[in-house]
C-alpha cells in the first residue's frame, strides 16, 4: 500500500496541491462573484441570458460558462432550487396576466434564481443533478483527481486514478446528456468501458514507456505528465462514445428564442457538430489542468 500512494515528499506535495485546488475553487466563485458585480443588471427575460447585451458574442458566453461553473451554488439545497424554479414561473405567470399586481421581486433576484436552475437542474428531465455531476461541482469534486493522477509515481496508482477520473467524466456526461435523445443502459456500459479502457491503455503504455528508458529520478518527474494524454484521448472518446446516440439519431433544433425547426425532425448533422465542438473544447481545456500543472510541479524548488 505504501508503494501505492507514496513516496518522498509525497505528503507534502499532496498537501501544496490541495491547497492550490482550494485556491482554483475559490477563484472560479470570486471570479463569478466579480462579474456579476461588474456587469449590469438588465431587464430579466425568461428565455433569454444575462449577458446578451454583451457586444462580443464569445464574452457573452464566456461569462456565462465562468458563472455556471461558480460551486458556491453547490452549497444550496434542494429545497432552495425549487423556490428559485417556483419564483420563475411566478414572474411567467405573472407576465400572463392582464391583472398582475406589481412585481415582488428584482431582476438580479430572477437572474440569480435562473442561474441556480440552470446550474443545477437538468434542462429536459426537470431532475436535479447530483453536486459531483454539476458542471459547478467539478472543480470542486474532479480536482482532487486530478491531483491524485498527476501526484502518482507509480503504475498502479495511475491505472487507480485514470479509472476513477473516466468514472467521473462519465457520470456528468450522463448526467448533462442531451434527453432528448435517449440512450439504452447496454450502449452506456460499452461506452463507459472504452473510455476506460482507453484510459488505462494509454497511462499503462506510456509508464511503462518511462520507466524502462528513464532513470527514477527522471521518470518520476515525466509520470506527471502521463495524466494529460491519456486524460485527452480517454475524456474525448468518454465524452463522443457516451453521445453516440445523437450521432445516429439526431437531435431536435431550435432558434434562438427557443423555437423548434422543421417540425421537430431530428438532425445528424446539428448532432455531429455539437458533439465534435464539444470533443475539441475537452481537450483544449485540458491543456492548463494536466499539462501546466504539471509543468510548474516539475519546476525546481525556489527554496
């Protein structure tokens, strides 16, 4: 056991490293609280997003993913996301009828309670995600694999760690999936095990690759870098097998006000393309986490 997860200095690096994940967490949410309070409050539109009046379309977006990803919405109860859904189909309701009195609440109230729903209640099944398949638990819930897997120097507990990362991913992709188009278990069990499968195969390989063509000293510094290939190559395939479905089916598309084209009929090519942005965007994201992190970890000690 002790080979497993230890080795000089392996409690102290794991330690630095919890401490720079607890910064990373705090940041995403100071990051979201700074926006918030640097953008204006618009007028509250029920289909629409807070910062559409951004000029560049990209900063809109931008922001908005940096604020759905705030995990200081995990710390909110279910109890409480109910309230924010039952606030914003009051302010619907209210917008129906010819004799609503004035408004009880504020447009930040609304946007707030939007992005609470939004954040942590799915989109088409109206269920609430569990907080370790949020997209805003995941800094907080797949940091600390993410340090594990690059705190690893040796082959088994990159083997451990790489499969337990491919479980994670999988579970929020599940959880985030598009229910619209439906996927039987037995497709979920073989995407599940390509994923890690593939995950294993790459760190196993390129240990092993290390290991034998690098003195120790040397190998346990590349071993950081293992978590990046085989977290890219295993996430993207996680990610596009977990979505087959909608490869082959199709997904229903709409406009931007939400309106539903042709009729409903499903499209493979809106499918492929959302699926294979989806793809490129994992693993470009990936850059700083896996192969940064681990680059500065490689550093020479200043002191």
């Amino acid at each position: 056991m002790g080979s497993f997860f230890a080795g000089k200095g392996m409690v102290q690096l794991v330690s630095r490293s919890m401490v720079g994940l607890a910064l990373g967490i705090g940041s995403v949410g100071v990051g979201s609280y700074v926006i918030e309070s640097t953008f204006p409050i618009p007028e509250f539109k029920p289909d629409g997003d807070r910062y559409d009046s951004c000029t560049n379309k990209f900063l809109g977006r931008y922001v908005k993913m940096i604020t759905n990803s705030d995990p200081f919405t995990l710390i909110k109860t279910e109890k409480q996301i109910r309230e924010a859904q039952k606030l914003l189909k009051r302010f619907e309701a209210d917008q129906l009828s010819e004799n609503s009195c004035e408004q009880e609440y504020t447009n930040k109230e609304l946007w707030d309670a939007q992005k609470l729903v939004s954040a942590a209640v799915h989109p088409d099944t109206g269920k609430v995600i569990p907080r370790p398949f949020r997209m805003s638990g995941y800094a907080a819930f797949n940091g600390p694999i993410c340090v594990a897997m690059m705190a690893s120097t040796s082959t088994p507990a990159l083997l451990f760690w790489n499969w337990v990362n491919q479980s994670q991913n999988a579970l929020v992709n599940y959880s985030n999936r598009n229910a619209s188009s439906p996927t039987s278990n037995e497709i979920l069990l073989k995407s599940y095990g390509a994923a890690v499968v593939s995950a294993m195969a790459v760190a196993f390989g390129m240990s092993q690759v290390i290991r034998t063509r690098f003195a120790p000293k040397t190998a346990s510094k590349l071993l950081k870098f293992v978590a990046f290939p085989s977290s890219v190559i295993a996430s993207c395939s996680n990610c596009y097998i977990m979505r087959s479905s909608e490869i082959s089916k199709g997904i229903v598309v709409s406009d931007d006000e939400g309106n539903v084209l042709a009729g409903g009929k499903r499209s493979i090519v809106a499918a492929q393309k959302a699926v294979q942005e989806t793809v490129l965007s994992r693993a470009f994201l990936q850059i700083p986490v896996f192969f940064g992190t681990a680059a500065i970890m490689s550093l020479p000690r200043i002191v």
